[in-house]
C-alpha cells in the first residue's frame, strides 16, 4: 500500500509556476499525497486565478486534500516554511512530509524515487535539480567519491567545502549520503519540528543548510538520489527573489557561518 505525503509549498507572485507544479503531480506515479499550499502575501491572491482554481477543484476531485493558507503581509521564506510546517503538525495526515519549492518540474517518478532513499534507511530523502531552460550535463558518480553535497570544517569550525553537486545530472542512478539537501525534500514528519532560522533576510540564503545540519546534529541522517530528478524553472521574480541583493546573500552567509563556527566550538557538529 503507498505511503501517504503532506506536501509542502510556499508560492508569492509565481502562480503560473505553481500551477505548473501542481499539474506535474497529477502525474506522479506515486498517487497518495495531500497539498498544503501558503500564499505568501502575493500581490493578486492566487485564489483570484480562475485556472489555479480549477486544478484546485480537480485535485480534490482526484482525491487529494488541498489546503490553501495566505498570509497578507511576507515576513520571508524561512516564516513560510515554519507556518507550513506548523500547519503540517497541527492538520497534516501523514508520516512524510515533501518540501517542494513553487518554480520547478518534478520528474513523474520524483515521489517514488525518494521512497526509496527512505527505504533505505535515510530520514531525509532529495534528488538533483538541474536547470529547466539549459542542456542537461551528465557527470559521473566517481568523481563525488561516495559523498554529494560535503561539508567540510577546518579544526577551528570554518567551512573549508560546501558542495552542490545536486545542481547536476548524473549518468548513473544511485542513493549517495549527503551532507545537506539542495532544495526539495521528502522527510518524516516528525522532522518539521526543527525551526528554520528568524534571523535571516527576507529572501532566506542558506535557509536549506540550516535545516539540514539541525536535522543531521540530531542524528537524522539525508540521502540523496541521483534518478529523482526536479527541473529548476528559476523564475527571476516573485518568491523571495524580490528581496535577493547581493548584500542580503552576503549578510546571511556571515549569520550561516558565524553560526556554524558556534556550533562547532560547542561540540554539537561533531562527525560532520
């Protein structure tokens, strides 16, 4: 019998983008999900888009809850995500959460493939998100050496690597630890219980790292598989882009690092 999934979505001015999510999802071949979707103080509420309401009604059809949530003023990505995950622990169905964002194209076999991270005895699942609107380059597997995504501290708790090697596609498919999540990310749902941070910019750089190592410093451990696959749309406006400078990335960076070094000396980021 498939696993129920709550999953997650926090949109601001992409409608059409999340409205071609949500039709990449009626094609999963996974079908037991649930859609909790926050408006996160878009200038036109989506509600007010006839098509969006129209896959709204269809997905219900289909069987699917969906619960729509707007806040009328953005306080930024990471209170988004926090009120998602709120509203996941207080109304949600499932054992598993998906985090997806609202500009990209999930793969119809993207939910199943992530099961089958979790299968293997990861608590966090991911996949690649190579670019929508660029050819797709094929690295090989040998060349990440058992690890994707590293993190890697000096002894005196600064980050010496911090890859992204989700951002490509592989020619061989293979479940690989990693040391933080990319983007998009089936997990239990016990796990929304971390906070993201409320000391970030709007626009929420590093959002993800936190979350991972919060996660990881816990003993979840996240796996990432190189067959899932999500196209990246990258839409240059709406979401937190309206708030991206590039004072803000480097701002956040700094709180990222600062905090890590902190966490380091303090012995909670032993082993990673």
């Amino acid at each position: 019998m498939e696993r129920e999934v709550d999953i997650l979505v926090s949109s601001k001015d992409r409608v059409t983008e999340l409205s071609l999510l949500m039709q990449t999802l009626r094609t999963q071949t996974h079908k037991r999900w649930n859609l909790y979707i926050l408006d996160n103080a878009s200038g036109t509420p989506i509600q007010n888009f006839h098509f969006f309401n129209v896959l709204v009604t269809r997905l219900r059809l289909e069987g699917h809850k969906v619960k729509i949530t707007r806040n009328n003023l953005d306080f930024g990505i990471c209170y988004a995500r926090n009120m998602l995950n709120n509203i996941q622990m207080a109304e949600g169905l499932s054992p598993f959460t998906l985090r997806l964002d609202d500009d990209i194209l999930p793969e119809p076999n993207y939910i199943e493939k992530l099961f089958e991270v979790i299968d293997a005895g990861y608590d966090i699942a991911s996949g690649i998100t190579p670019m929508c609107g660029t050819p797709e380059w094929k690295r090989e597997l040998k060349f990440l050496n058992g690890e994707i995504n590293k993190v890697r501290l000096n002894e005196k708790g600064e980050i010496q690597e911090f890859g992204d090697d989700a951002g490509y596609s592989y020619i061989e498919e293979e479940i690989i630890p990693a040391g933080h999540f990319r983007s998009c990310a089936l997990y239990k749902s016990e796990i929304n219980k971390i906070r993201y941070p409320d000391n970030l910019s709007k626009y929420g750089f590093r959002e993800e790292s936190f979350f991972s190592l919060k996660a990881r410093m816990v003993g979840y451990k996240i796996g990432i598989h190189t067959g899932a696959k999500v196209f990246h749309i990258q839409t240059n406006s709406g979401g937190g882009r309206s708030h991206i400078t590039s004072d803000t990335i480097q701002q956040d960076d700094t709180i990222f690092r600062k905090w890590i070094k902190k966490q380091f000396m303090n012995g909670a980021l032993n082993g990673i």
